[in-house]
C-alpha cells in the first residue's frame, strides 16, 4: 500500500496561487515525495508541538513535511516558491 499526500490549507493556498502548469508540477512532485516517505530532507526543523518537519527543494519548490507511517500519509504542512 503506497503512502499518499496530504495537504494543510496553506500548501492549498500556495497550490492555488499557480498558474495551471505549476500547479501539475506541483501535483506530480508532491506524488513523488509520498512515493518516497523515508527520503533523507534537505534540512529539518521542529513544529510547535515538537514534530520534526522535513524540508526539501524540489522542481522549485520547498516542501515542509512530516511522514505519518501509520496512517501511510505524508503531511504537507507548508510550501514556498523555491525560485
């Protein structure tokens, strides 16, 4: 069973803020990091409640998330243009 993404508002914000191309490019990198939970971030912070948050750059994007195995999702928290 594959993990999938799950997005918080404001990544649904910035989504829909793109134009429709981005907004693909978007999609299939956000796809791919749940197709890799285990992928080693380019960085890591902690959120509020103590939660390591992993941030990569990606197709310029920086996507901050968090793997949920359990639930086999990949939390989306956040995500700035990377340009």
């Amino acid at each position: 069973m594959r993990y999938r993404p799950v997005f918080s508002d404001s990544a649904v914000v910035f989504f829909a803020s793109l134009s429709r191309r981005r907004q693909r490019k978007f999609l299939d990198r956000a796809l791919e990091l749940a197709g890799d939970p285990f992928l080693v971030p380019d960085f890591r912070s902690e959120d509020d409640d103590g939660r390591e948050i992993g941030h990569v750059l990606v197709d310029d994007f920086i996507f901050s998330y968090w793997p949920d195995h359990a639930a086999r999702v990949v939390m989306i928290v956040d995500v700035e243009d990377g340009e």
